[in-house]
C-alpha cells in the first residue's frame, strides 16, 4: 500500500462478463511460509519440519491448504473483480499437497453473474507443474458496490 496514491476500485457487476478467464503462477517460497506461519501462529510441524514430515506420508514438508486459499482470495482482491470485492462462500478441495518450493498454476473463471443478487462465482483449479490438480472448486464474490453519492471511482486511503 502506498500511503497518498489514489487506487482505483475493481469492477463491478455490470462489467463482468460469464467466461472470463485469469491465470497466474505462484512460487511457493519460505518468507511466504514463514510470513503465513507468524501471522496465524500455526506451528504444525507438518508445514515446518522436515525430520517430522520425513517420518510422514508426505515425505517433506508441505503447504497449508490455508495459505493457498489466500493466494486465490489474494487474485480475487486484485484482479478479478479487483478492489473492493468481497468473498461470501467458498467451496474448494486439496486433492493434491504442494511442497515448499514448488510452482502452481491458478486459473480462475467467471462461471456466473448475478446482477440482481450482485454476486458472481468463480471456478477455480490450480495444478502444479507436472499437471497433478491441487485445488479445485469455487467461490462466490460480491463486486465492488459503491454509494450512489460518492462520485469518484478513485479512493483516497487505500
């Protein structure tokens, strides 16, 4: 964030169309585990020991199913609808671990929009480089609404 910038807000429900796509690659790194594992003070040493996972199915440590949750409801907030949206429901599965280190593509897709109810939803399957699906489902998103007596779509504080 940077303080004195005007952001501009997502779009809102009569801008989205049904079939639009987005994709994005996420690394999945240390600092951004370790970042996670501060925030939420989550110390399962499945996610964090390596002598513990070895001695697990896993065989090494893996990623929280959490954290990848915030890596798509993260996209959801900057991209698709963007800023100032919102996700009500969520409905997403794990069929697959990811490891530390690893590299995941997410595609999203607008599968339905609901102008009355001002909501969309959006399916979403990730997979990892050799193609193994990791996460699939989908979430619900209200666009962003503004009052109709503000007249800018520019914000001055976020």
């Amino acid at each position: 964030m940077i303080l004195g910038k005007k952001r501009r807000l997502g779009r809102s429900i009569d801008k989205i169309d049904t079939g639009e796509k987005l994709k994005l690659t996420e690394k999945i790194e240390d600092k951004d585990l370790l970042v996670y594992l501060g925030l939420t003070n989550d110390a399962n040493p499945l996610y964090i020991q390596h002598d513990y996972a070895s001695q697990t199915a896993y065989e090494r440590p893996i990623v929280p199913t959490i954290m990848l949750t915030g890596i798509i409801t993260a996209a959801i907030s900057k991209y698709m609808p963007g800023p100032g949206s919102h996700v009500t429901e969520q409905h997403l599965q794990f069929p697959e671990h990811v490891y530390h280190y690893e590299t995941i593509d997410i595609q999203l897709e607008v599968k339905q929009v609901d102008k009355e109810n001002n909501f969309i939803v959006i399916q979403v399957e990730a997979t990892k480089e050799d193609g193994s699906v990791v996460i699939t489902g989908s979430m619900t998103v209200i666009p962003p609404v503004m009052k109709d007596h503000l007249t800018t779509q520019a914000m001055e504080n976020f």
